[in-house]
C-alpha cells in the first residue's frame, strides 16, 4: 500500500451508493466546496514544485560550468612526458627554451595525518 501524507491525497472510501432520486443540495454543495478546497491545494502544491525546479534548474548549471572550469584546469596541468623532460633539461642548464619562464624547483613535501 502506498504512503499517505495527507486526506487530500486519498481517494476516499470506494463504496457502494444507494441512487438517490433527487440529488441532496447540501451534499453537492459540500461536495464542490471539498473539490475547491483540494484545487487550491494542488494549485499551491504545483507552484512550490514549479519553483523548487527553477532553483535546481540553476543550481544543476553551476555546477555543471564549474565541473567544466575544473575539466578545463586538469586538461591545462596534464602536460605530455616528452614536453616535461626537456623543460626540465631546458630548466636545469639554466637556459630559457622558448622564451618561456623557467618553473620553479619542487620542494620536498610532508604528508602526515
């Protein structure tokens, strides 16, 4: 069986009716005055949803420009092996190759917990 958060979400009591030869003014009018009320709900229910989506919409495009940012920084440090050998040669004999800055000597790093 299926949760029920609330008696707007239930169908109601599947019975059988007895037909009736005239129809009770007071039943219909309590009967559309229920439907309005579960109209509005769902109205209200249909705008918090509608607005919840918008702001997931936006925050799915944030994160979605900055996994491409962060895509595009890695492609940019992921130089091929050749290419870092000989800036290294280029670096140690104190020459400039290329025209290019020479890189900055790695220190040694301590990785304790």
């Amino acid at each position: 069986m299926a949760h029920v958060r609330g008696l707007h979400e239930t169908g109601g009591i599947q019975a059988l009716h007895v037909v009736r030869a005239k129809a009770q003014p007071g039943t219909l009018t309590t009967k559309l005055a229920r439907l309005d009320h579960q109209r509005g709900l769902l109205e209200r229910q249909l705008a918090v949803w509608t607005e919840k989506q918008q702001v997931t919409r936006e925050r799915l495009t944030v994160v979605e420009k900055q996994m491409a940012e962060v895509g595009r920084l890695v492609r940019a440090c992921t130089v091929p092996r050749r290419g870092r050998r000989r800036r290294a040669a280029v670096a140690a004999a104190g020459g400039q190759g290329d025209g290019a800055v020479a890189p900055s000597q790695k220190q040694p790093m301590k990785l304790e917990y």
